[in-house]
C-alpha cells in the first residue's frame, strides 16, 4: 500500500473562469479540508500563460507527494506538461472554464466537495497524448483530453479572451458560428499506421467529453493506450451547420463524410496554402504539419473512488 499523502503543493490560477471560488475563499476552506485529511498544501500561483510547467516540475525536484491543480483545463494541460514522465500523482480542483478533464472524472463542481475526495483517491498510471506540431515549442506538448485541427484549432486561436473570461464556454459557440461564416474549410492529408486519407478537421480523443455538454469521440478511454479519432472530409460550411444539432444529440456517428478511426499515431499534412491551426486541450498549439501520438505509462492520476 502507498504512503498516505501528506505534502502537496496546490498550483493555481487565480484568472481561471474568473477566479470561480478562489476570491471567495473557498480555496482557502478546500484547503483546510484537505489538512482534515492529513494533506498539508502549499499554494502556488501562476502569474500568466506558460507559468505553470515550471511550478510543476520545480515540484518534482522537491519531490513533492502530490500537485493539486485548481484551474481549468489549460492550467491543468500546462501542470501536465511539467509533470509527464515523473512519478508525481495529479489531482484536480476544477475552477475553469469548460473542465472537460472535471466532467471525465465525474468530479464535482465545488472545490470543496472535490478537495474532499482526494485523500480518498487511487492512484493510476496514465498514457498522454503528445503533439508535435509547427509554430509549436521544440519539445512539442502532452496532452490529457483531446487534441484537433481544422475549424475547432481556428475557433480556439480567435476566440476572444475578455469575453471567454466573462461568459465561459459561450465564448466558444460565439466564436464557432463566426468562424463558420468566414473559414474556408481547407484540406489536410492524414497519415494513420496503414492508411491515408484526407479531411478538413480531425480530433484525437482521449476522452469522451469535448466540451460544454457535448460528447464526441464518446468510445475514447482515458485509461487504454490508444486515440479514438473523428474525420471529417467535407468542406461545405452548409454541411458542418448541419451537424449542429447532430453535435448536440450525439448522432455525429450515423453521418456520411465522418469517420470513426481508432489509432495510436497519425501526421496531418496540409493540402492546401492557407493555415490549418491545432489546439490541445482547448488551447493553441500552432498549426499543421504535426504529429500526433500515444506516449504510455507517462502520469500518475489521482482518481477519486467515491463521488459525493
């Protein structure tokens, strides 16, 4: 049996779906349940984009028993990027904007509540994908949830920061129904293992969820060592409108000119001149051509046994 945690540091961001319980002192009172549980935490703030990283793996020279992140998915996909390969356990307090990783592990919404199923929690060796990819830093970067190019890399680049700060995942649709008059859908060649194909937006799940109430790669598992990737090969901006309500409902899979594609590594090569963006993690993450793989047995996850 494991030791019992007993010191963690709790990197947080203090702008993160503005600030949701963290001016309020809630952070303050999840930590004191965590103290309840024997989990003395240390708060660490970041200062802006790109911070995070640091504080993480200046955590594993500590050798920390634990880094709790309290933000949203972005700081959690920075914490992750410090904390792959190390032995580390991650917990999560959701106070973002979208918590897509929150909603995959069933975690409450009230860091609180969450704070108090972690002493509970078992720990899990993960796989992570990772992206390389143009405009990208050198190392390229992990990630926990998904990764896609196409319109959804392009919504997440313009999307705009004041008013996703104020209005949370409506920022995305506002910006998703811009784009959808004005991108120009263009093509891109996908390299999986024994097949080439081409399309116009690919998404990498490793999760079910996507983002607001939507599900799409829905046969994604964060626990197996593979993608679950959708294609889509149109580029009619009418077809895509389309699919709207389908995204909505979770038809997309009955849908001719999408595919379902299980992989564990693929390149996308743009066909056409105009950039074709990738995000990770509902972040920009430069643009094609990248490559996309599984990297395994590369996080330890603290996995809460009992919601409540």
């Amino acid at each position: 049996m494991a030791d019992p945690i007993r010191d963690a540091l709790l990197i947080f961001n203090p702008t993160a779906g503005r600030a949701r319980g963290v001016r309020s002192g809630a952070l303050e009172r999840a930590r004191k349940v965590l103290a309840g549980q024997g989990i003395e935490s240390e708060l660490a703030a970041t200062d802006g984009p790109g911070s995070a990283p640091g504080l993480a793996r200046q955590a594993v020279r500590d050798q920390r028993q634990m880094v709790i992140v309290c933000g949203g998915d972005g700081t959690l996909n920075e914490v992750v990027n410090g904390l792959a390969g190390s032995s580390v356990p991650l917990a999560l307090l959701p106070a973002g904007t979208a918590n897509v990783f929150a909603k995959e592990l069933g975690l409450p919404w009230n860091i609180e509540r969450a704070a108090s199923l972690i002493g509970g929690s078992r720990f899990r060796r993960i796989s992570l994908g990772h992206v390389k990819a143009a405009e990208l830093e050198k190392d390229g970067r992990y990630f926990l949830s998904l990764a896609g190019a196409g319109p959804d890399g392009a919504i997440v680049r313009a999307v705009n920061p004041r008013l996703k700060d104020s209005t949370g995942t409506v920022a995305f649709w506002i910006e998703g129904f811009r784009q959808l008059t004005s991108y120009r859908f263009p093509r891109f060649r996908v390299k999986f293992e024994n097949e080439t194909a081409e399309g116009t937006l690919i998404i990498a799940g490793r999760t079910k969820h996507y983002g607001g109430p939507v599900k799409i790669t829905t046969r994604a598992d964060l626990y197996g060592n593979d993608f679950e990737l959708l294609l889509c090969t149109t580029n009619s901006r009418w077809k895509y409108l389309s699919y709207m309500p389908l995204l909505l409902s979770g038809g997309l899979r009955h849908v001719r000119g999408i595919r379902f594609v299980r992989a564990t590594e693929m390149r996308c090569e743009p066909i056409d001149a105009e950039p074709i963006w990738v995000q990770v993690d509902g972040e920009a993450a430069g643009r094609l051509p990248a490559e996309f793989r599984i990297v395994r047995d590369a996080l330890t996850l603290a996995i809460p046994t009992k919601i409540t």
